[in-house]
C-alpha cells in the first residue's frame, strides 16, 4: 500500500476528513528509518479506516513548525483535520496497533 507523502500543498486536502496518522521523519533519523516497516505494516492492517500519510521534515519545514514538531519520529492521528493524539520516537507495532483500534 501506497503512503502519501504530504507537503503544505496538499495537508489539508489529505487530513480534513476521517482519521489521518501523519509519520514526520527525516531520511537521516536512525529511529524514523526503525519505524519505516512498522509504519509501512500499520497501514496495510488499517487500510479502509485510517489514512497513513508521511511528511519529511526536511522537504517540509515550515509546515512541521507550524504543527510543532520538535522531535522524530513525530506521530500525530488526527480526526476531521484537528489533532487527537501525539506519539513520539519508537513504538512496537502491537503498541500502535492497540492504540490505533481505540480511535476507530
């Protein structure tokens, strides 16, 4: 499954409507490159209920300012466009997908 990586172009185009998790990374994080597979797992296992998108940081600084990010990995669910839950660093799956199933 394809992950759409967003830009201030088109975040709000993707994150208006339904349930988003947005993974802030950058090429050159040891623990964003960690999450990639696991990131990658989440949305095939939620694929149909949950948007997963990406934003690389470097490409998008402005907007992760704008969101507040300050550290990565940086993962943000958001509802309808407004941010519901924060997660930062390293998670395991079953952790994510645990948290992920109370928002359905």
């Amino acid at each position: 499954m394809k992950i759409e990586e967003l830009t201030k172009t088109n975040f709000k185009l993707f994150t208006h409507t339904g349930l988003v998790f947005i993974d802030f990374y950058a090429d050159w994080c040891m623990p964003c490159n960690i999450m990639k597979p696991i990131y990658s797992k989440l949305s095939e296992e939620f694929n149909g209920k949950i948007k997963f998108t990406k934003v690389d940081v470097d490409k998008n600084q402005l907007l992760a300012q704008n969101l507040g990010i300050v550290s990565l990995p940086t993962f943000l669910l958001l509802k309808d466009g407004e941010t519901i839950k924060q997660y930062y660093g390293i998670h395991s799956f079953d952790d994510f997908k645990n948290a992920l199933s109370k928002d359905l």
